[in-house]
C-alpha cells in the first residue's frame, strides 16, 4: 500500500481521519503486559492487529520502544512488568570507546524481533498500511553516551559525538531495510532529543543524519514520519522541514501555528494532543473537548492528520482514546467547535 497517499486522504477536511501513536494500550484488550508486548514479535503483530481493527486509524503503527536499537549495540536495558523499557547506564565515555564500537547485526536481538512483527503483522492486516518505528539517529547516540554527557560531548568533544552518529545512523539504515524488506509500508523515526538542542547544533549533530536516513529508506512506496516532541522544534522548523521527511509528527509541547507558519504544503503535519495529560489523565469529555478545539484551529489545513503528541501510555483508558476517535467523527460530520 502507498502510506503517503493514505495519510493525504487522512488530512482531507470533512474526510478527515487521525493517526494516534497508539499501540501499548492494547495490553489491555489482549490482557498481556508491557514486558510481554515487548519480548514478543507474536504479541507486538496481535496488538497492531487490534488496534486496527478497534479504531478508525488510517494504518498501523508498531511500538514506539526507544530502547530496542541502543540494546542491539550492547547497552543495558530495565525492563519493567507495566512501563516501557529505558536504557540504563552509559556504554561510550570517550573517543576510544567510539572507535571500539561494532555496528551490530540488525537482524539479531530484539531487532530482528520487531522486524518479525512487521512480517506478522503485515500477513494480518489487509486494509491498512503497518508503519513500523525506530529511534532517530542522536536519540540513538544520546542512549549509548548517556543523555547528559552528549549534550556536554557537543561541545567538548564532537569528533566522538559525530563518530556515533556515524555508526548509528549505519545501524539504522541496515534495520529500517530490514523493516521494509518484512513488510513495513512507512517508517515513524523518533528523534525527541534533538528537540532539545539549539538550531545550530540541531543543525550539525541531527539533520544531516536523519537527511541520510530519509534518503535511504523514504524510497518507492515506502514513507518516513519523523516525529519530534522537544520544547526548541518552533526554532528549528527550517531544519526539519529540510530533512526531506514526507511527513512530520509534533509532540503536545509545539505550537502548531508556528509549525504551519513554516510548513511546506506538500509536507503532512501531524500532532498533538497530550498524550499524558488527556489520554491518560483526562476525561471523555476533556478529550473530545482538546480533540474539537484543535481541528477548529487546523481542520481546515488540507496537510493536517490529527494525532497524539507522542505515544500513548499504556494506561490510558480507551473510555478516552475512544473519545477522542469519536470526537474526530463528529467534526467531520458537523464540523462542530467545542
């Protein structure tokens, strides 16, 4: 299926459907845990497979698991029964550490675990496109020099820093291969710490590597979705657009009038609704309210697909992700404001 199409169909006004980053809270339709989803190829496709036949979303999207790629390169990882994994520690300290570091096998390791998903998951659903997700290529190297000692590492040292990008980006581009070669129609690239750098160093030590990345796997059918959620993307708008990416996903923190102050019109849009603040924590009513508020502002935008601002947690009850997919629903119906 051609992803992008799908998606530029999703952002027509009065036809208009969302694309949440929606996939863990299917542990509770599925009565499995978050450890369990993420062990499991078998239970990773079963959960994309019920999301897309539970929702009205336009494609299915995989786990948004940021730890997966850091643990293939030999970085510790604490895995928790009801939490998504983190890495733990910090597994390069300095140039020679950088040097000695292997690009590692993707098709190993819970890698080649999240690309058998895809497969199984793409034998299943016949009706939409499977998105598959992997981190971006400084949220990579941040998870293997620790998320402090990188943004110190920017300035003192960036010979390392740009030598781990290198290499993550050449692991990256080996694994999103492998996700298309199982399947994979589109890919969503994370890349939440680039969003806290300043433009400039967002500019040396994240575009160029993400532009390598969209070059090599945004090809034929096959769409990126690079998603950021940090408080600096409203000023560095012109270097992600730049990327290339046929589409860009906003995290809850970012302005959407100042993403379509820069946007270019043949690039989709997607965002925002707080994922913690309202799937988690609020109500039906308060959802349905922040849902009809936002495409009141931005349902009129013909490169607008509505969505969460960042993965849905597990927890979030589906009395509110229902909602919100209802909300969407009604808009299109009324074109009702709140």
């Amino acid at each position: 299926m051609n992803a992008i199409d799908i998606l530029w169909k999703a952002a027509q006004p009065g036809a208009r459907r969302a694309l949440p980053i929606l996939s863990f809270p299917a542990v509770a339709r599925m009565g499995v845990t978050v450890e369990d989803l993420v062990k499991s190829a078998e239970l990773q496709a079963q959960a994309m497979a019920v999301i897309a036949r539970e929702t009205d979303t336009p494609a299915a999207i995989s786990l948004m698991d940021l730890s997966v790629e850091a643990e293939a390169f030999g970085a510790s990882v604490r895995f928790h029964v009801d939490e998504v994994p983190a890495v733990t520690g910090c597994l390069i300290e300095d140039l020679e550490g950088a040097q000695a570091l292997a690009v590692p096998d993707p098709a190993l390791g819970r890698t080649g675990l999240c690309a058998q998903a895809i497969a199984l998951a793409k034998a299943r659903i016949k009706d939409k496109p499977v998105l598959a997700g992997i981190i971006g290529p400084f949220s990579l190297a941040g998870r293997l020099m620790d998320v402090t000692e990188i943004m110190y590492a920017c300035y003192d040292e960036p010979e390392t820093v740009h030598l781990v990008l290198e290499k993550a980006t050449a692991f990256l581009t080996a694994y999103g291969r492998n996700l298309i070669r199982a399947g994979a129609d589109g890919i969503v690239m994370a890349e939440p710490l680039a969003g806290i750098l300043s433009p400039d160093l967002m500019e040396e030590f994240s575009a160029p590597y993400v532009a390598q990345l969209v070059q090599a796997l945004q090809t034929g059918d096959c769409c990126l979705i690079y998603h950021n959620c940090g408080n600096s993307v409203p000023q560095m708008l012109d270097h992600i657009f730049a990327q290339g990416a046929a589409a860009c996903h906003f995290g809850n923190a970012v302005d959407m009038d100042k993403v379509f102050e820069k946007a270019p019109e043949d690039v989709l849009c997607m965002g925002n609704i707080d994922p913690a603040g309202q799937f988690t924590h609020g109500t039906p009513e308060s959802i349905a309210h922040a849902t009809l508020d936002l495409l009141a502002r931005y349902g009129h935008r013909k490169n607008f697909v509505i969505s969460s601002g960042c993965d849905i947690p597990a927890n979030a009850p589906w009395d509110n992700i229902n909602a919100f997919f209802q909300a969407v629903a009604k808009h299109n119906k009324e074109g009702q404001t709140p």
